[in-house]
C-alpha cells in the first residue's frame, strides 16, 4: 500500500496537510504516515531533568497526533501509522523517507500568508530534484470544500 507522509505540528497548516492527504489515500486506497518531530531540548546538566522534559515533549505531540488521528479515523475511515521522534525535522524526515519505500509522496502545507514555513522552503528549494518521492504542497488557505474537490 502506497502510504503519503505528513509532518504534524501545532500549525494550521499541518492539520489541512493531514486532510489533503487522507482524503486523497481514502480516494486512491492509500495510507497516511503522521511524524509528529519534538524539538531537542536544550542541554540540561542533570540528566533526570533531560529525559523529564524530553518525555513531556514526546506526550504532548502523541497526544497533538492522537486526536488528530481520532477525527481522521471518523473522517476517512484511515488508520494513520504514528511515528514520533525527537530532533530536528529534515533529517528525520529524510530518514523516514529513505526508511520507508511505500511512501507515494511528502504532503506539506504553505502557511495562508506570508513565508510558505521551513519545511516548505527547504524541499521545495534546491533539494527538490534530490527527492525520492514527489512533494505535494497544499494552499493554506484553501476551504475545507476546496480541499475536498482538489484532492
């Protein structure tokens, strides 16, 4: 089964890149890979303390996914696989991309309004030809029936 990878934050952008990209799989018989990517903490000097705040970050974006997955699940029918990961999101991502050899394409949203946001910018600039699967940038700005009709 030919999968779409999204990457889930807190944006806007993120939650209307998960809806692109399961109905388009709900339309073409397909699954969505959510990556939920945590930021590495700052260096703490007690370690306890590090694997605390790194734990708290690693809640908050399972949960910031399993909600998301709740509605997704209602909405399309699809089980989205649920990856979380702590560190910095264009390595991971390509990681993932080179892990995973069902991943039809890397969905991404552009923010409604000013920059397009980092992740955009960077696989849609110089490292697009080097990508092994096409981009999909969704419009931030589009309608809930927009996003419908155009996936």
């Amino acid at each position: 089964m030919r999968t779409y990878l999204v990457i889930m934050d807190e944006s806007a952008e993120a939650e209307k890149a998960i809806h692109f990209a399961a109905r388009r799989a709900a339309k073409t018989g397909g699954g969505v890979h959510i990556v939920a990517v945590t930021p590495p903490a700052d260096f703490v000097q007690w370690g306890g303390v590090q694997e605390m705040m790194d734990e708290e970050a690693r809640e908050r974006a399972e949960q910031l996914v399993m909600a998301l997955a709740g509605t997704l699940m209602q909405e399309s029918g699809i089980r989205p696989t649920i990856t979380v990961r702590s560190g910095e999101p264009i390595p991971i991502i390509r990681a993932i991309l080179k892990e995973d050899a069902t991943i039809a394409a890397l969905v991404l949203a552009a923010a409604a309004n000013g920059t397009p946001g980092p992740l955009v910018a960077h696989f849609t600039g110089a490292e697009a030809g080097k990508m092994p699967c096409p981009i999909m940038i969704v419009p931030g700005g589009l309608s809930p029936e927009e996003l419908e009709r155009l996936s």
